[in-house]
C-alpha cells in the first residue's frame, strides 16, 4: 500500500467491525439460504461467532473452508445446504 501510495495513487481503505451474532445469524441465513431453519441456523452462527470472531472475511473463509471439507453440502435440486458426510 505504502508503494501505490509514494506512486501517487489515492488508495481508499475501509474497515469492516465484526458482526456480532444477530449478523452473523442474518449473513449466514442469506448466505446459506436457511432463514426458517430456526433450529440449525442459530447453532451455526454460534459456531461461526467462535471460529471467526464475527470478521465477515473469514465467515466467507470458513463457509469455503467447510464446503471444501465435505462439512456442508449444497443440494442444487433443493437449493439448500445441508451438514455433511
């Protein structure tokens, strides 16, 4: 950045707070398409809020991380994520 900077370029930085949990439980809700499942989607922001500390980089990190890992699995015929093998 200090580079881009001393090269004459304006640089815009934005800093993003952490979600607390009622975000995190509305982005994973949007995200993962689950806002009526009312019995698995606050477990999972609670997990979320613990492994991310609510920092919406690494929430998307994390869904990569378990999509990758089997641990959620998108059904394309019902357009839903579900717990993995």
């Amino acid at each position: 950045m200090e580079r881009v900077r001393a090269a004459g370029r304006r640089v815009t930085e934005i800093t993003l707070a952490p979600f607390d949990l009622a975000a995190t439980t509305a982005w994973l809700g949007d995200c993962l398409s689950m806002q009526s499942d009312v019995k698995r989607l606050p477990r999972l922001a609670q997990l979320f809020q613990r492994k991310t500390g609510g920092n919406p980089s690494f929430m998307r990190q994390f869904v990569r991380h378990l999509s990758d890992k089997r641990a959620l699995v998108f059904d394309a015929t019902s357009h839903t994520w579900s717990a993995g093998d």
